[in-house]
C-alpha cells in the first residue's frame, strides 16, 4: 500500500496551502506543549523534543510556530511534502525543524524518546495500524504524549461512500485529470443529493489536493471510537483526552444523556453513530501508569509577559484566541492579560476562571483529570460494523445504513429507550446538519421524517439478503444511470454487479426502503 500512497503525496502535497499563509503563535497557542501535557494531568516537561510523523505540508511550521524553543523532527514518506514544508519554515522564520524522509512501515524509524509524537490524519493510511501505533509507543518519552487524527467510521460514512463511486468508476488511483472529473461528475448529481452535499460541504474540496486526499485516496479507512480505544491499550497506552468539539466531549455527553456509567470510548461511539463528533476522533495517548496527577498552575507561556506585539497590543484593546475546534473561542480583556502577567487568578473558582482553564489559558493546578469508567470488552461488531446489504421486502437501504445503525445500536442497549426518545435526547444540543428540504444526513433528520417507518421496521424481522442481483430494478433505472454517466469519460468497462452497486450510491436515494426478490 505504501508505494500507492506514496505516489499520490508526491503528486498532491498535502494540505495545499500557500507558502506565504502565516500564523501568529496565539492562533497556535493550543498546540503548544505545555498546554497539551496540562491537559492529560502532566508536569510541564523540561526537555522538548518533538516527532511529526507524517508531517505533510503545513504542521511542521504550525508545531515550530507554537513551540519556538522546541527540537522537532518532521518525518514525511513524501519528499515532495518535506519539501513544501521546508520552504514554508525558512520563508517565515522558523528554524528548529529537522526534516528526513521516513516510512512509517519501514523497519528504521527515528530513535526516541520524543516528548511529544504527533501522528495526525497519518494511522490509517498504514497496512497495520496497531502496529504502527506500539512502535510509536515505543519511541515516547516515559511521560510523553502521543497525538492522533483518524477519521470516525460512521461520520465519515458519505465520504467512503464517494470513494466507493470513484472506485468504480476507475477514478483510484487517481490520474491528473480525475480530481476535475470526480467534480463534475458530483456536480451533475441534484442538489440535494446526500453525496453532492458531502462532497460541497467538505472544507478541503476546494482544490485537487483536498479532493485527492478526501475522496480519492489510495487507501484510507474509518475507525470506530471502541476500536481506537482497543488499539490504544494494545499498545500499552491509555486515552488522556479526546480533542472535539464542546458538546461532543466525551463528560459532557454522558451527563446530558445520563449515560454516567459509559466509558469515554463508548460516549464517543454513541456521538459518531448519531452524526454528532462533527469531526476526526483526536486522542492525547500517555502511557499506562505515566503519573497523571494534577500538576503546577501556571499560565500559557505564550500569554504570561510575553513581549510579542499582539499580546502587547492585547493588553490595551483586549485579545480573543481560539482553535479550528471552538474549543478555545475566548475574549480576554486587557484588563485580564495585564492580571494573568501579575500571574493572578489561580485562587479564584469563579466560572470565568473555569473557562480560562477549558480554553488552556491557565494550566495545571485543581484542573481536574476527568476520569470515565473504563471501556468494556470490544464486541467485533462494534469494532468494524458490517454494511450488510439487509434487502428484504421493504428492508433498508444500505446507502442509508449509517444512520440506521444507532438504531441498531438502540436494539442492543434496551435502556436507551425508543427511536422518540433517542432523537429527544439528542436534539436539545444537536444543531442538525439538514437544510431545509433536505434529509438523509443525520439520523435526528431522517428520524423526524421517517421515524414511524424506522420504527416499524428495527421492530421487523426483515429477511436479509446479501447479494447487489437480488436488488429489484424498475427496468429504467440501469439505462438512466449509463444516460447519467455518458457525459463523462470513464475511463473503464463497467460490468452489470459494477453498475447496481453504483445505481445503489448514485440512484437510490430518495428511498429510505427498498425491495429485492427474495433468493
Ligand atoms: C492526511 S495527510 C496529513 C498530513 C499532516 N499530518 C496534517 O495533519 O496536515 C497524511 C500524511 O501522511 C503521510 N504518510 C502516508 N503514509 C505514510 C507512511 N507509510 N509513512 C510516512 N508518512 C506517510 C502522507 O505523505 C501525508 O503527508
């Protein structure tokens, strides 16, 4: 697999940015170490040393920036990326990177121990991951922290779908021209088609690289948040601290939904079946038994007496900061930056303090180690969940199978109760992605519109027939699809099973039902 994916990084650097695109150190302040160790309940670390595994374009300058006084090793298997970061390091002032060319399946890797290993959007791209995860393991410091980026199994499912299309159709591996052709293609389908709406709602579908590294990857997966958790222990680490978006934190969610005997992994499980991470799944890993405990207050370096320009400015006119998560979304008064360079506020438990503490703008101290009952064992349906085609008389469409499945998940947890009730807990706190019109995107949606007929159907006992030719076509629907396609020129000879599956993403939306011959 490596060769494939290789050859796609060399040609589409990713992430496609302009070298001249700058940051300023507080828009980074949350990738800075101290502030990622505070957050899993670790000291300040003395000595930093950094490894960027699968550094891409642009986060060897990102880390660097956030971390000046840092030794950073960013590692590619693409030359072409190293390159691009390279340059954007020099040209914009940052100069304690190291840059060398490294396969993560390769037998020689970096010589540890690193503080910090960042390894973010990179696992699944590996033949095995598990494997790749106790080598890094092995190469952290015995209180490092290891960061990962992989991309939920449920979440993610329309972008697997449009990869599935593009398969198909012989867009992967991708040749020059297929980036632009994916686009028209996905362009001539109707607006509201769930796969048009995954592909124009995707941030990074502006440019070739992004479509490339979304949609016509060489060789990526989904993970489930239990089998990360698994993979974790099998590398004799446990989860820190999840990265998302408020409301998706792991705590928040089991107190909203009274679920306080879940495990953190199991509360992120349940979010992703729902549509709701509404991002990657990013753990902060620590070794087993590394000593968390609560640690020395201090405040972000990059805040307290700093003398750079927009701090200073900061403490005459105020400052806001704030990451790509929300997360860190806060106004500082002037007032509070010239107090926090006083080094004040620890004593205080007011709820503007506790926001100071979730921002990361005070570190350490009483900042409590949340703590969650630990996982159960892994089912292996929970680990990767089957895409059974489940045709039958009325059965459902497996274009849709995603958001069925928390219902699925809803029949083997009794006390959670009802299809109502599952969709009344979510909703107070869910934004639903639907636009008006539209549905299909998140079980709360589809729930609102075809909630009795879900439910009908979960209480069902639907035959299951697993074969794409049992499907029942209405005799138009193959020749609208060829009609569909004829404007494009795809580049291979599809054969008919070829053509039912893609007649199933393309064609099949409007019914959240479908009907087969039974076998
Ligand atoms: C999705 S990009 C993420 C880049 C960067 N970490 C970021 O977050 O912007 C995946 C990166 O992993 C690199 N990669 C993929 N397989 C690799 C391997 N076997 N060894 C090392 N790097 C690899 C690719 O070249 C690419 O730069």
């Amino acid at each position: 697999m490596s060769a494939l994916i290789q050859a796609q990084y060399q040609q589409w650097p990713y992430p496609s940015v302009p070298l001249w695109g700058r940051v300023s150190g507080l828009e980074v302040f949350q990738l800075h170490l101290q502030h990622l160790r505070a957050r899993v309940g670790l000291p300040a670390a003395a000595e930093a040393r950094i490894w960027i595994a699968g550094c891409g374009t642009m986060q060897p300058y990102l880390l660097g920036k956030a971390n000046p006084k840092a030794e950073i090793l960013a590692t590619d298997i693409s030359t072409s990326s190293l390159d691009r970061a390279r340059w954007r390091c020099r040209l914009n002032g940052v100069a304690r990177v190291d840059f060398q060319q490294v396969d993560l399946e390769e037998e020689e890797l970096p010589t540890g121990p690193f503080e910090w290993i960042e390894c973010y959007g990179v696992l699944m791209n590996l033949r095995d991951p598990a494997l790749a995860l106790r080598r890094l393991a092995d190469r952290l410091a015995p209180d490092g922290i290891l960061r990962l980026m992989v991309y939920p199994w449920f979440s993610r499912r329309r972008v697997f779908q449009l990869q599935r299309v593009a398969r198909l159709l012989g867009l992967i591996p991708p040749r020059a021209e297929d980036p632009k052709k994916l686009r028209a293609i996905v362009r001539a389908l109707p607006k509201d088609h769930p796969l048009r709406y995954a592909f124009d709602s995707y941030f990074d579908a502006q440019n070739d690289a992004g479509i490339v590294d979304a949609f016509l990857h060489a060789g990526d997966r989904g993970f489930t948040a239990l089998h990360l958790a698994e993979l974790a222990e099998q590398a004799g680490l446990e989860v820190g601290y999840w990265f998302h978006r408020p409301w998706a934190r792991p705590e928040v969610i089991g107190r909203v939904l009274r679920l306080s005997d879940w495990s953190a992994p199991q509360l992120l499980h349940y979010a992703d079946l729902w549509q709701e991470l509404r991002g990657n799944l990013v753990p902060i890993l620590v070794k087993k038994g590394a000593g968390r405990t609560a640690t020395e207050e201090m405040i972000h370096p990059a805040l307290r007496r700093s003398s750079s320009l927009q701090v200073a400015l900061g403490r005459l006119f105020g400052l806001e900061l704030g990451n790509r998560l929300g997360e860190g979304r806060l106004f500082l008064s002037g007032a509070e930056l010239r107090a926090l360079d006083r080094g004040e506020y620890f004593n205080h438990t007011t709820t503007r303090v506790n926001r100071m503490r979730e921002a990361g703008v005070l570190l350490g101290g009483s900042e409590d180690v949340w703590s969650l009952p630990p996982p159960p064992p892994l089912s292996p349906a929970d680990r990767e969940p089957t895409e059974d085609l489940e045709l039958g008389e009325q059965a459902a469409n497996p274009f849709y199978s995603h958001l069925l499945a928390p219902l699925r998940y809803g029949q083997r947890h009794p006390e959670l109760g009802t299809l109502t009730m599952e969709v009344a807990a979510w909703e107070p706190l869910a934004e639903p992605l639907e636009e008006e019109g539209a549905w299909g995107l998140t079980p709360i949606g589809t729930g609102r519109v075809h909630g009795a007929a879900m439910d009908r159907w979960r209480e069902a006992e639907n035959p299951k027939v697993t074969r794409l030719d049992q499907l029942r076509y209405v005799e138009e629907d193959l020749p609208a699809l060829r009609r569909f396609l004829s404007p494009f020129d795809i580049p291979k000879k599809l054969s008919l099973l070829e053509e039912r599956e893609l007649w199933l993403l393309i064609g099949s939306w409007k019914s959240l039902f479908l009907t087969a011959s039974s076998a």
